[in-house]
C-alpha cells in the first residue's frame, strides 16, 4: 500500500472485529498512528459516520469520481450546501447555517440553483 506524501498523521477507528491488527499494521508501516475510539461508546463516532454515510448517498454515489484531487475539489461545495442549505430534522428542518427565527415568505416567484453541476439541485424565494 503507498500513501504517498498524502497520508494523514492519524486514523480513528472503531473496535469492529473486522479491523483486525494486520489491518492496523499497513498503517503503521506507512507512519500513521491508529487510534481506536473507547469500547463500548457507539456515538464515539457517530457524527462522522453519519457525515460520511449522507455525503456517500447525496453525493458521491451520484457521481464519478476520478482520483482524490476530483474528490477534494466538489466536497468544498457540498460541504456549503450541507451547511447552508440541506433541512436537518435535528434543527427543525433548518440549516446549520440559518437562525431559526428566519421567516421565508410563503409568496413570490421560486429560484433554483445547480450545486455540483446538477447533481443537487436548491430552491429558494427570489427577494
């Protein structure tokens, strides 16, 4: 396995059976430090399996990725949407960008805006 100059310093890992220390072992040789998340704490990692589990099915898997460098140029992008636009049931269906004492007219015409060249599509009021 060669990681290049790219590698990171560290990765996070659950205690999954399927991670077995082989598997630990490549990353060590390449001179990343595995860290495991404590035993028996599932929401240690749950924000960024979800992150990962929603990038995956709004975006990724409704594109073709080439290489990494394709890859880090559009996660700017949703990452944007996500924060800016997306509804999260958590924050009664606005987004982590938005105070919820924003009143959307309810009249007017409707703009639409292409993120990720049509992938997703958004839609707000004109003002």
């Amino acid at each position: 396995m060669n990681l290049g100059q790219k590698a990171d310093s560290f990765l996070i890992r659950d205690r999954d059976a399927r991670f077995t220390a082989a598997f630990d072992e490549i990353f060590t040789g390449e001179g990343v430090k595995v860290m495991k998340t404590p035993p028996q704490t599932p929401r240690a990692n749950c924000y960024a399996e979800r992150w990962v589990r929603t990038v995956r099915a709004e975006c990724t898997d409704r594109m073709l990725i080439y290489d990494e460098r394709h890859l880090r140029s559009f996660l700017p992008e949703y990452t944007e949407h996500y924060n800016s636009h997306r509804p999260h049931q958590s924050r009664q269906q606005f987004p982590p960008d938005q105070d919820e004492g924003i009143v959307v007219p309810k009249e007017g015409p409707i703009q639409q805006r292409k993120v990720l060249s049509g992938a997703i599509n958004e839609y707000r009021r004109a003002a």
